[in-house]
C-alpha cells in the first residue's frame, strides 16, 4: 500500500552513544494529519529519536522515510535543511534582532520576494499572528513567540513537524489555551506530527495515538483509551499516573491481595505477579464491615480535596496493615481515624507477569 505523502515512518531505528543504547530498534510511523507524542521518563530516548528523525543526528542504523522517500539508511542520509521538516523546539529559538516577519521569513531565502511574502502572510494567518509581524520576540508573551515559532516551523510548507516539549515553558492556563490552537493549527493543514512531551495529560489530551518509551525501547503504541485502558505492562500503567501495587503468587487462577483475590487471566500456577490497580478504581464508603463480599475495611489516613475530587488514602485491616489511595469524584473528605469500606472495580485492575529480578526480589 503507498504511503500518504504527509508522512513519517521511523524503521528498526537504533541510536548508541559510547556504551549506551538510547534508541534500542525502534519502529513508529506517523500518518498525514495525524498528531502522534511519543512519552517517557527523562534519559528514555524519545528526544534522540526525534532528532534522528530530523536528521539532527546521524543514523546509525534503520531507516527514516518521509513521504515515503529514504530521507537516511545505512547507505545515505539527506541533510537536515533538505528534509522539508518544520521543527519547534521547547525554547523556540526565535532570533532576537529579527522581527516576527524577519523571523518567520528565514528559512524561505530560496523563495523569490513575492513568494516569500504570499507564504509569510499565510503562515501569520494560520497561527492568529497577523497583526504582530513588525513585533520583536522579547516583546511577545510566551504563548505568542511559541506560536511565531510554529508559524515559522509551518512556512516552508513542511510535510512533517516535529516538536520537543514545545509548551512545558508556558504557565498551566496558557499552556492549554496555546497547546489547543497549535494541534487545531497542524490538523488543519494536514501535517503529520510527531511531538516529545514528558507529560502523559498532555499527550492523553492531544494526541491520536501515544507511543510509550522505556529504555530505549517502544512499550506501547496505541489511542489514549487503549493505552490508558489496556496498558502492555506496569510500567505504562504506572507512567499514566498513580496505582496501587501488590505483588503475589498465582494460586488455583488467582492471586490473593489485601483487597480481596483478583483473577489472573491465565497467568502460570506458582508465577509471580504483580496487580496494579487505579485509585479511581476504587471507591470508599463510610463504617467498616465484616462482609468480605461487599469490601475491605479500613481507617483513613488523610483526605484531601483538589477541587473536581478527592484523594482518601486508607490503611487496610490486613496482617500487613496495607496502604492505598482512592480517588473518589467530588468532595468527599471523612475525618482522620474513621473507619470505612472499600470496594474494587475489576475492570481498572492489571495483573502483569513480575521481570525475573523483580520477582526475585519478591520472594
């Protein structure tokens, strides 16, 4: 099947610096008008991939292709400024001494004046800079340079854009308001989009697909429903925010927790497992019970509210006076000490084969 002109396509891609691998074959593509962010702890390789992608780094091994054409492989490898790729960086990289046209007009020289102009006004256009272009970036509030940038990124009419953390300098109310129209901006002119953010909110509100990197390594790639809902392992389910983690022994297709036995799904009799469950998975209602049926009594430790929830962290009355914390949906806060009943929601609780070490260590 031909491939979308618009488009990326990272194969079997490898990155070692010294000793260290930080791109471990590392296969994702990005569709034309489709906004993909890659996620993962600092120092997992999602920013080299992306300046390999670029051309920023050298290939050392795979294949980059974009449009469907061999942009790098073992043989070759198009410069940066012939790939044809917008790039927005998290400081934006703005020239101070140009104004927002002479900036935004700085990487279209190979263009004749009228040329330049037609796509200079048509790049202010489609980020809301218009009335700004004889403006100087240090007079621009942050939200307006990170949108000279993208408007600068989008002129040469890119067919891939490639973005590193390109909001996380903006305070939280103007990150959503910029981030908003910036993957309005990128849907609307049918580019595809491939951005690095280390925070899994962002991704989960903007993308259409989330790739998931550990290590080197691609965990995951899917929809955010998918990778939230269904995630491949712990350490994607733990990336997306908090659990609640137990570990056990598969006993008669079970594992027994101190919230109760959870099924495993067919993992080994006698294997090692770990049970992740979401804090919104649980639920707490007020008195203890002795009825194990309807829940696991427990004390509150402390309850906050943070406005659109609560957080109510319960000790268990289990042997090892287990801990965990429940999100519960509005202002819920029983007092400190008072006894209650806690209740699971299977279908937010993970069960997942325990790493050789890990289950080691648990033994």
């Amino acid at each position: 099947m031909a491939r979308a002109l618009n488009d990326l396509a990272l194969e079997h891609v490898t990155h070692r610096f010294d000793a260290t691998i930080a791109v471990d074959d590392v296969g994702l593509t990005v569709g034309a008008g489709e906004l993909v962010c890659l996620v993962g702890p600092s120092g997992c390789g999602k920013t080299t991939l992306l300046r390999v992608a670029a051309g920023l780094e050298p290939l050392q091994q795979g294949r980059v292709l974009i449009g469907g054409e061999v942009m790098a492989d073992r043989r070759m490898s198009v410069p940066p400024e012939d790939r044809n790729v917008g790039l927005v960086f998290q400081d934006y990289a703005l020239f101070p001494h140009l104004t927002v046209r002479g900036n935004i007009a700085f990487g279209l020289k190979h263009l004749s004046s009228a040329e330049r102009d037609e796509q200079v006004a048509h790049a202010l256009e489609r980020t809301g800079m218009s009335g700004y272009a004889s403006i100087y970036p240090h007079q621009l509030s942050g939200g307006q340079q990170q949108r000279v940038a993208l408007a600068r990124a989008l002129a040469p009419r890119p067919r891939i854009v490639l973005l590193d953390e390109p909001f996380s300098g903006l305070d939280t109310s103007l990150r959503h308001l910029v981030r908003d129209q910036a993957a309005e901006i990128l849907r609307d002119a049918g580019i595809a989009t491939l951005m690095v953010t280390h925070d899994p909110e962002e991704a989960m509100y903007l993308a259409d697909r989330i790739a998931v990197m550990d290590q080197g390594k691609l965990r995951q790639v899917g929809t955010p429903d998918e990778i939230y809902l269904e995630p491949a392992n712990a350490f994607v389910a733990s990336f997306f925010g908090d659990v609640n983690h137990f570990a056990g022994r598969v006993e008669k297709g079970q594992v027994s927790i101190p919230l109760g036995p959870v099924p495993t799904n067919g993992h080994a009799e006698g294997q090692t497992v770990e049970v992740l469950i979401r804090p919104e998975a649980l639920s707490v209602a007020p008195g203890g019970t002795a009825d194990t049926a309807a829940g696991v009594t427990g004390s509150v430790i402390a309850a906050r509210f943070l406005g659109r929830s609560s957080l109510i962290d319960v000790r268990l009355e289990d042997a090892a006076a287990s801990t965990v914390r429940v999100h519960m949906t509005g202002r819920m806060l029983p007092d400190t000490g008072a006894a209650v009943t806690v209740t699971r929601d299977d279908a937010q609780t993970y069960v997942f084969a325990m790493p050789d070490h890990a289950a080691a260590e648990a033994k």
